[in-house]
C-alpha cells in the first residue's frame, strides 16, 4: 500500500484533494468573517446622531457636518428604499 502511495499518479490525487479542502475551509472562513463585518455596521440614523452630538460638543465644525450629513442622508434614504422593498 505505501508503494502505491509513493507513485506519480497517486500523490497527484492527494496534493488535488488537499488543495481542494484548503480552498473550501478559506472559502467558508472569508464568506464567515464577511458576513460578522455587515452586522458591526451601523445604520445611517444611528451614524448621523453620533455626528450630531459630535458637532453640538464642537468636535466638527458646520462645513464637516453638513457634508456628513448629505452623505448619510443619501445612505439614510437607500436604507429606508430596501427597508420598504423588503416590508
């Protein structure tokens, strides 16, 4: 049984088979970890009231703040659209 291990043709198979597995177990790790990263993100409404406390204590000023804010109104009402297309 070893010689035929030992041969060309088998170990071909194995270094196929192992190179198959690792490629599975990364695939699922990635597809795992990408999936842990789209729940830690928060929702636009959520982002906005942190900078809205952020510019009430003065940390931003009005210029920053209101470009903030037009990106996450933009973000806000993409949300709200997939919210109301899956409700």
């Amino acid at each position: 049984m070893k010689e035929f291990l030992l041969t060309t043709p088998a170990q071909a198979v194995i270094w196929v088979s192992m190179g198959l597995l690792l490629s599975l177990l990364g695939w699922y790790l990635v597809g795992t970890f990408r999936g842990r990263m789209d729940d830690d993100q928060q929702m636009a409404s959520n982002l906005l009231t942190n900078f809205r406390e952020m510019h009430h204590e003065g940390d931003i000023d009005d210029s920053e703040f209101r470009t903030i804010k037009t990106v996450l109104g933009e973000k806000l009402h993409e949300e709200l659209k997939d919210e109301d297309d899956k409700g």
